[in-house]
C-alpha cells in the first residue's frame, strides 16, 4: 500500500524567449532560443492523502489503481 499526496493550487509564472523581429514574437515562430519559464509564486489550496493500491511487476507510476 502506497499513501499519496496531492495538491491543488495556484501559481503565477514568467517565461522569457527571444525572437529575430516582433513579428514572430507575435506569431510565436522562429524562436532563437527555448522558453525559459520562472515560477515566481505558488498558492496551494487544497492538500488531500489517499490510499494507493500497488500492483505487482509494475514498471511505471501511471500503471498504479487508486482505489
């Protein structure tokens, strides 16, 4: 048995990215570099604990039931 933990919330953010002219800024294209996102505050409202049901020779954390 697995206990997991889960939070609802809120979170205002930053992205910075650079462009050749306003143009593609504008459309979104042709970008010079990634995106770069900051998260610059977080506001949980909720937190809740459930029981989790493991199986057996599971690989991979979304292969889990919750019951």
């Amino acid at each position: 048995m697995a206990i997991k933990k889960i939070k609802n919330g809120e979170a205002t953010f930053r992205t910075e990215q650079k462009f050749n002219t306003v143009k593609d800024a504008v459309d979104s294209i042709n970008a010079i570099t990634e995106e770069e996102i900051t998260v610059t505050e977080i506001k949980i409202d909720t937190t809740r604990i459930k029981k989790e049901e493991v199986k057996d020779n599971v690989d991979r954390q979304q292969d889990r039931e919750i019951k």
